[in-house]
C-alpha cells in the first residue's frame, strides 16, 4: 500500500511532518496522486457496522493504538530500552495525526470471517481503489535489527525501516492477505468519537456479501444501495461443501441496485 496521508475525499489537517511516520506519508502522498489501475479489496465487518457504512457511504478509520496486534509497528529488535523509548514515542506521536483502513485481497477465507465478519453474521463490503492508494502488507518471521547508535528520525535509514515497519507483519498473519490505505486524521465525528473515510472515487462500493450465518435484511440494504448512482451487487456467502473455503451461495439469486 502507498500512504495517503489524508482522506481521500477532502482536504485534510496536516500530516505531522516531525514524525518520522509523517514525513514517510507525506512522501507517498506525493507519489499517489494520480489514478493507477483499481483494484478489487474487500472489508469484513459486522452487519450493524455495514448497514451504517452504507447508510453514510463511509468507513472507519482505526488508530494505531487500537489495532488488534500488539506487535503492529513493532517488528523492530528493541530489546534494547533507548530504541524501544524512541521507537514507542514516535508511535504515540503519529497516533494523534495519522490512522488506516485494511482491506483482505480476498474473502473466500473461513478464518477472515470468523475473526472480522462477526464469526460470519457479517458482510463483506467489497470496494475498487486505485493501486497507488494501497500497500500491501509483507508477513515476515524475525524482526528488523536497530542499531540506536546510528538509527536518528531524520536519517535514510530511519526511513527506510519506517517503510517496512508500516506493511509488515508477522508471518502468522498472512491468512489476512491484507492491504492498506493510510489516511490523515481530519474531523472526528462528534457523535461516535471516531474519524470516518468517505466513499469517493478512490474508494468505490462494488459489492455487498452476506456471512453465510447472515440475517440482514436484503431488501434493505438493497434499497439504502438504490441512492447510490451506480450498480452495487448484493450475494450471499456459504461454506463450501469440499474444502475449507467460503464461497458465494448460488441458491441466492444476485441483487443489484439500480439494476
């Protein structure tokens, strides 16, 4: 994935350039501002969260420290307390100013849905977005070295290995074939307390699938899609019956809005 640095819809505050983190995304910025090819990636979330990121054509934002593994950012030697002080100050401070959206290059997996689609009472927002908008995640087995003798935020080194820190993970995770989208912190929502990334033309809904254990309403959904002004399928997801795969129910038939 390439940094945004911002959200995608509008003009937002500015990235904090004295993080090492910010300097990296306002870099990428500068590489991903025009269109590349679009890309097909899916977002799991559970069916109360969908209908409202439908409803408000939006998706949340996470923070950094609120994702779900204790080792993102982290997969960097710090064993010894200089590097582990310097490298935990700089992730508190990007915190404030920069977040992400992750997205699975593909929904087939059971364990996807069981950890992100609500254990599969979930959907599956499916989305296309321009390549340059996304980094893809490496899954790796040790950590980068850090020599803190040498290592300073504003060296070439330091942000070479803040490149690699932001898409990798450890090795366990690569179930998740994930790719990233980061984005600028601009407004909170002031009712939920979160910041949201709206749907534009970076960032456009395609598909709508129902968690094999899914009890949404169909006509619903398919009407909240009907305001939208181009065609958003809606399927159905069930476990395979020879092998350990989610794959689309085919005693559904396909909806689509403004079809």
């Amino acid at each position: 994935m390439i940094f945004s640095g911002r959200r995608i819809s509008r003009k937002s505050k500015k990235t904090d350039n004295n993080s090492v983190i910010g300097k990296v995304s306002t870099n990428a910025l500068l590489n991903s501002s025009k269109f590349g090819k679009t890309m097909r990636v899916y977002n799991l979330t559970s069916a109360e969260h969908a209908l409202s990121n439908l409803k408000n054509r939006r998706l949340k934002i996470s923070r950094l420290n609120k994702l779900n593994d204790p080792y993102e950012f982290m997969g960097i030697d710090t064993s010894d307390s200089r590097a582990r002080h310097s490298w935990s100050q700089t992730i508190k401070k990007s915190n404030n100013s920069t977040g992400l959206i992750c997205f699975s290059e593909d929904w087939s997996n059971p364990v996807l849905w069981s950890h992100y689609g609500d254990r599969h009472y979930g959907v599956c927002l499916g989305f296309d977005v321009p390549d340059t908008e996304l980094m893809k995640v490496n899954y790796v087995e040790k950590m980068l070295p850090f020599n803190p003798s040498t290592w300073h935020p504003d060296s070439v080194e330091a942000e070479s290995q803040v490149h690699q820190l932001l898409c990798q993970k450890y090795i366990d995770w690569k179930y998740e074939e994930e790719y990233r989208i980061w984005v600028g912190l601009d407004e909170k929502d002031e009712e939920t307390g979160h910041y949201f990334l709206d749907f534009t033309e970076k960032l456009v809904l395609r598909e709508v699938i129902l968690g094999a254990r899914c009890t949404a309403d169909r006509t619903k959904i398919k009407n909240l899609l009907n305001t939208y002004k181009h065609r958003v399928e809606i399927t159905k997801a069930k476990t395979a019956t020879n092998s350990y795969t989610i794959v689309r129910d085919r005693k559904y038939k396909i909806m689509a809005s403004n079809a």
